[in-house]
C-alpha cells in the first residue's frame, strides 16, 4: 500500500488519517522482503480492524500476517472497557489453537531406529482428521468442568498429567470468568467426544531434535540440550470452539444496528465489551479457551503413553513439559495503569523477564515462546524480551504465516510426492490424507527464519533454540 510509512528498520505504519473512519493507525513488522510478499487483503483487513470502537494505541500484523475472518491473521488490536468492543473475529474460529512443547529425556542419536516406531505409536494414539473424534479424555469429568476449570479436573480427578504440567501452562490453563452456561448447546455436542484429538488442517503432532541453542541461560531454564528429542503439539478447541465463534458472531451482527456501530466489514461484527452480549461472548470465549487448553493436555497424555509403549515407562516419566502457549484469545491484561482488551488472532503472548504473569522458574530469562515452520523446515523457541509490552502489547508471531491459500498449494503439490520428499529428508510422516498433506506443503509457508529474524530484530524476542522434526503425525 502506498500509505505505508517506515517507523523504523522493521515497523511500518499506515496512518490514521490514511482513512476518515481510522481511529489508530495501522503498524506492520516486516522487512522489506517480507513487506512485498503481502499480496492479500490483509493489510486493508488491518485498516478495518482500526475502525473499532474503542481502539487503542495502534493495531498490529505481526511478520506472519495473511488473511482471515474479519481481522488478519497475525493480528493485534487492543480495545479500551468499558465502550471499547470485543470481536469475534478478533479471536478466530479455533478459539486457542495453541502449541505445547514436551521434551523428551534423550538425544535423537539415543532414540536412533526407534524413532518411525514412535511417530507411529504416536499416530495410533493421537485421534486426527475432521469432524468427529474418538477422544475419550472426558471420561470420568464433566464436561462442565473442563470448560470452567480446564485441565486441572483431569490432573485432580484422573491423574492424567501433573500439576507441573499446570504451571507451565499460559494463565495455568484457566482464563478467569468462563461461564459454561455461556455455550450453546451444538457447541457441547460437538466438543463431547473431542477432547484428547488432533483435527485436521495445519493442526499436527511433530516429533523434533534441538538443532541448535542460540542462548544457553533460557534454553538451560527450560530444560532444552543440544540434539534432544522435543515433541510440540499445535491444536485448539475442536468443534466446541468454532461454534461459540459461529453463535457469536451471528448475534453480534445482529445486534449492531441497536449499539450504534458502523462497520467497514461485517466480519468484524462486535458488541461493547460491557453489553451483555460482550459479557457473554468473553465468558463463552473463556469456556472454549479452556476446553483447549484440556484438549492439548489430554494429547500431550497420549504422547506419553506412547513413549511409554515405545520407549519404556522411565522415558515417559522423564518426558517433561516446556511450556503451552495459546494464539487465539482476547484477555483483559493491564497496560500503563489501563485495563485492556487484547485481541490476538494468530498471535502469541511473549512476556519479558520479571513478569508475575509467567512462571516463577522462567521470569529471569523471560516467557517461552514457539513459533513452528512447516513440515520441512525448522521450529524456534523464543524468549520475551523487555520492550514488548511497549512495542506489541507483549506479543509476537505464532507461525511462519501462510503465503499461500490450501487451494493453491493442492494445485501446485502432489500429496504422494511431498510425502516422499519429506521421507528422503528423514522426516517420519503420519497423515492419512495426501491432499490434506499437500496443503500444508512447506512451499505454502513464508519462511520461518525470515519471520523470526523480524521478531529478534524488532526487539519482541529472542533466539533461544531451533528444532528441526524427525516425524510428523497430521490429520
């Protein structure tokens, strides 16, 4: 866009005045490269995403950002209660897709030819694909109580994980003021037996080696070593959390004519965050957001089990969580003494060193922090830095970010060939749909090196470890 304006060596702005019915301006982290490679509706979606009522500061697209529902994904945008808006599109359908990171107690040299055994395993046990799920993690806990406490009725009750595993989770895996009552009952229906299962899309369970450390302290703080075997896991809120999107975002749209807002586009349907459908949207928002955070707790069981199959009961008891960070929420946090409505759709927390909102253990090298690649290339691990809070809200990228819709990639990848290719670099892949494989082909995605590097650059994060996969299970 030609209103783009250069802040700095990876911040661009499009002013508020470049609209009459912008009320922030609009900031881009990029380099150059990265910039040009925008060719989507993204960076208007952003400007959209500036009309709200009760924006803040500036809205942000983070080097990953794409297109999506109402607002980018890669999208930051901060409302001020009790007038100020909460969006659904602001969160996305897969309310808290999210990512956890698991490191195993051996080197890949160690787990040698054990390794397609285990991704195997690790498929077998792991429900994938649409629809439908044989998940079973609800046994013997409600459903009610996952969406008002998420995992810890599963740790409590059932002894399916530990409370370390709580602790190294964002917001201990409970955003406050979940309200089950708030979620319709389709939604219930379809989240019933999807608790403990994968989905489809780019959602994945990848087997990995610490490649290389970048900074020893943090990586030594999160119990990562040179060549050790890590599984990160990426899924979200099911069925369950794509209907409390659908419900919300239809009564929103029908209720703005009675709140006096004006949209650019009706994707961007919202209510104040004080209304009652705001109220409820946030209370249902948290419910989905837990159900999540139960959903990769029950997963990250399941892989254990599988290790435990594979590997022996000792490697399972040794296979210890890094940390869970969700992407897909909205969060009342405070900022300069304000209380705030975060938005972050396709983005990730990264809160600095000294934060009381991350765990004890690791606030003097900062919050962990996941950016996954593709299938082919490589994952990093990151650490907040200071200056974030001020830059981005505390926030930074979840993702190499697609530079390619699903559509477009099945037309350019052969599914068979890809998973060959993959197999010739020593990439174990699990994926029972070839298509589905396809649309998640390496050359879909910008590259992971180049966004993180903007991330290190703008000051948001820092290096702490790459891990490249040995093995992929997808749905």
């Amino acid at each position: 866009m030609s209103e783009l304006r250069r802040i700095d060596e990876v911040v661009w702005e499009i002013p508020a005045g470049t609209r009459p019915d912008m009320r922030v301006p609009a900031r881009v982290f990029a380099d150059a490269e990265l910039l040009d490679s925008i060719d989507d509706g993204s960076l208007e979606q952003l400007c959209n995403v500036a009309t709200l009522p009760g924006v803040v500061d500036a809205v942000l697209a983070m080097p990953d950002v794409h297109q999506g529902y109402g607002f980018p994904v890669g999208g930051v945008a901060a409302t001020a209660p009790p007038d100020g808006v909460v969006s659904p599109g602001g969160v996305g359908y897969d309310i808290n897709c999210g990512v956890r990171l698991l490191a195993a107690p051996l080197t890949a040299e160690e787990l040698g030819r054990r390794r397609e055994p285990l991704v195997h395993e690790i498929s077998r046990a792991v429900p994938a694909g649409t629809g439908r799920g044989a998940g079973s993690g609800l046994t013997g806990v409600r459903l009610e109580e996952v969406l008002e406490q998420g995992p810890r009725p599963l740790v409590e009750r059932r002894e399916v994980g530990t409370h370390e595993d709580l602790e190294l989770t964002e917001s201990d895996g409970r955003l406050e003021g979940a309200d089950p009552a708030a979620v319709s009952e389709r939604a219930r229906q379809r989240g019933a037996d999807q608790l403990g299962t994968l989905g489809s899309g780019n959602h994945f369970v990848e087997v990995q080696r610490v490649e290389e450390i970048h900074d020893r302290e943090a990586a030594e703080a999160y119990g990562l070593r040179q060549g050790q075997v890590t599984v990160l896991i990426h899924s979200g809120s099911r069925g369950l959390g794509h209907q409390v999107c659908t419900d919300f975002v239809k009564r929103m749209d029908a209720g703005l004519g009675r709140h006096g807002i004006r949209l650019p586009d009706r994707q961007l349907s919202c209510a104040p965050i004080s209304s009652r459908e705001g109220r409820e949207y946030l209370a249902a928002m948290a419910a989905a957001a837990n159900f999540a955070w139960a959903n990769r707790h029950a997963i990250a069981n399941r892989v254990r089990e599988a290790i435990a199959r594979v590997l022996g009961e000792e490697a399972a008891a040794g296979t210890r969580q890094v940390y869970d960070v969700a992407h897909n929420v909205a969060k009342l946090e405070r900022y300069g003494g304000r209380e705030l409505c975060v938005h972050r759709k396709g983005a990730t927390r990264a809160f600095p060193p000294g934060s009381p909102d991350i765990p004890e253990r690791y606030r003097g090298v900062g919050q962990p922090v996941f950016i996954p690649g593709s299938m082919g290339t490589a994952s990093y691990v990151l650490a907040g830095r200071e200056g974030a809070t001020e830059r981005s809200f505390g926030t930074v990228c979840h993702g190499a970010g697609r530079r390619m819709s699903r559509t477009r990639a099945r037309k350019k990848v052969v599914g068979a060939e890809l998973r060959r290719m993959l197999e010739e670099q020593g990439i174990v892949v699990r994926c029972p749909s070839n298509t589905g494989l396809a649309e998640e082909a390496p050359l879909a995605y910008k590259e992971v090196e180049k966004v993180v590097a903007v991330v290190e650059r703008a000051g948001l994060a820092r290096k702490v470890a790459r891990l490249r996969p040995i093995g992929v299970v997808k749905g």
